[in-house]
C-alpha cells in the first residue's frame, strides 16, 4: 500500500484478480458442470484483459 487510494486499488485488484483466475482454471480443469467451466472460461478472459489494463495504468502513472 503507497496511501494513494488509486495506485492501490490498482495493485490490488491485479491480486484480486489473479486469485480468481487461479480459482477458474481449476473449475476449467476439474468443474463437472459445463456452465460452470463456460462461466470460469468467460472470467479468466474478463479479468486477464483488467489485469492488462490495470498494469497499463500503473505505468502510465509511474511515468508521470
């Protein structure tokens, strides 16, 4: 935590979102409901692309 509320909710989504997306690959792997697996698939795509950006961001903010 820096104490800038944006820079951290930044970081701390990317963890946040890094834990789903570890919890949606085993539903993928594992899961027996097909809508499940197709809900876990949609989430590890949502969540890999905010991770892009919120990266994107941090640097962006890191330049200035």
């Amino acid at each position: 935590m820096m104490g800038d509320v944006d820079h951290d909710f930044a970081a701390m989504m990317i963890s946040h979102h890094r834990g789903a997306i570890e919890m949606a690959r085993v539903e993928v792997a594992y899961g027996h409901h097909a809508d499940l697996r197709q809900m876990a698939v949609g989430m590890i795509l949502a969540q890999s692309a905010e991770i892009v950006e919120l990266r994107t961001w941090l640097a962006a903010e890191a330049e200035d």
